[in-house]
C-alpha cells in the first residue's frame, strides 16, 4: 500500500471512529470515504448498531458486503453524521466534490445530516479551490446549451466520457468537468450556474460547516 493510500485509510478510519451505537449514518463515495466505509463494516461486524444510507450505488454495494444495515429516506427523516470525501477543501472549508460522479446524492444526503465529516488526504487540503475542474450534474436533453452557458461565465467545460461515451450518473444525468480557474467566490459561483436550466446540481459544497480530517503522507492525521 503506498503513503497515499495510507493516508487515506488512516482518515478514513479516523472518521469511522466517530460513529457510535444507533446511529444514522450517511456512507460517502470515493478512494478515502471507501476506507471508512471498511471501517465502519468491521464495527458493524464487531456488534456495532447502526444504519446507513449510501450516496452511490457502488457505495451502497460495498456496504451491503459487509453487512451495513442500509435504509432510505422514505423510511428516515435526518441522518446523525455524513462521512464522505472531497476532490478539493479550502482553508475556508469550503469543498468541491464530483470526481466520483456522486455529487447530486453526496449533496443530499450532506444536507439531511446534523454532522458532516469530510475525510481527505494532504493534496486536496488548498488555500483556494479550483485547481481541481468543477464537476456539474446536467440533465442530458440540450446539455450542449448548458455547456455554451458555462462557457460565458468563463468556464471551460468539457463533458465528462466513459468508454467513449458521456458518463452517466446514478441519477440518469452527464456531468460537465468545468475548469475555473482560481475560484475566489464560490457561493457566487454556485448561485450562477444554479441559474442556468438543465443544471442539476453544482459540486461546489458551501457554508456546510464540516469536521475536517487531512491525512498526511508522514503519517500525521489532522481534524480541522
């Protein structure tokens, strides 16, 4: 395992260190919350009581492997905590999340629960967000007006592909990679693409307040 991830194993699990018995618990997605989630199956196989909702469905397929009781919102109000990762945390913490193509679920699922905890590794800790491209879920009819809109606002989207074709989320939309540049006002930001039609959700997650866990490759671990 190299000192990547091990960092992110070790925040991971920091944040799994967080979930006590009767909990609702809400299950990120990507390569540190995926630690977590580990972590978390071990306690739960361990005795621990709790249940979860997952903000992926390959998230939700982990977690059923290991045991995780999941529910849904149909059948649950709030969650108690929300541990999930992030493409970029400002020294704000302020965050941009979306690599994974989970950002719609992550947001809502960050947005039902009283503690949000983000897990991240050394890299992704920067003074202002925007290095890493800003991800935009956009339903697919006319998703090209979409684009041409992001573009006068001086963004440069590209649409997000798999196997040569455009990347689909859980939720049957694309995703517009949009690079910014430095994003000095992001709450800005977000309003204004929140503007445009055919915009779903924007990866910008702002003002939410989170616990923030950095691990670093030396070792250190670091809550914020």
């Amino acid at each position: 395992m190299d000192t990547i991830t091990q960092a992110k194993k070790a925040a991971g699990e920091k944040a799994a260190a967080l979930v006590q018995p009767g909990m609702l618990v809400g299950l990120g997605t990507g390569s540190t919350a995926y630690w977590a989630i580990e972590k978390i199956g071990e306690m739960v196989k361990g005795g621990l009581n709790i249940r979860a909702v997952a903000t992926s469905l390959a998230s939700e397929k982990q977690a059923r492997e290991l045991g995780i009781p999941i529910t849904s919102f149909s059948e649950i109000q709030q969650l108690d905590i929300d541990i999930d990762g992030a493409d970029e945390v400002s020294h704000d913490l302020q965050i941009i999340k979306g690599g994974g193509g989970a950002l719609l679920r992550e947001k809502i699922v960050a947005m039902a629960s009283r503690r949000k905890v983000i897990v991240a590794d050394e890299r992704k800790y920067v003074k202002t967000l925007g290095k890493f491209p800003l991800p935009i879920e956009i339903i697919p009819f006319g998703w090209e007006l979409v684009f041409r809109a992001v573009q006068s606002l001086q963004g440069a989207p590209t649409l997000r592909t798999k196997d040569d074709k455009p990347y689909i989320t859980d939720n049957g939309n694309y995703i517009l990679d949009c690079a910014f540049g430095a994003i000095e006002n992001p709450e800005q930001l977000h309003h204004q693409l929140k503007t445009i039609t055919g915009v779903v959700e924007t990866g910008l997650f702002i003002n939410m307040k989170p616990t923030v866990i950095i691990a670093y490759e030396s070792g250190e671990v670091k809550t914020i």
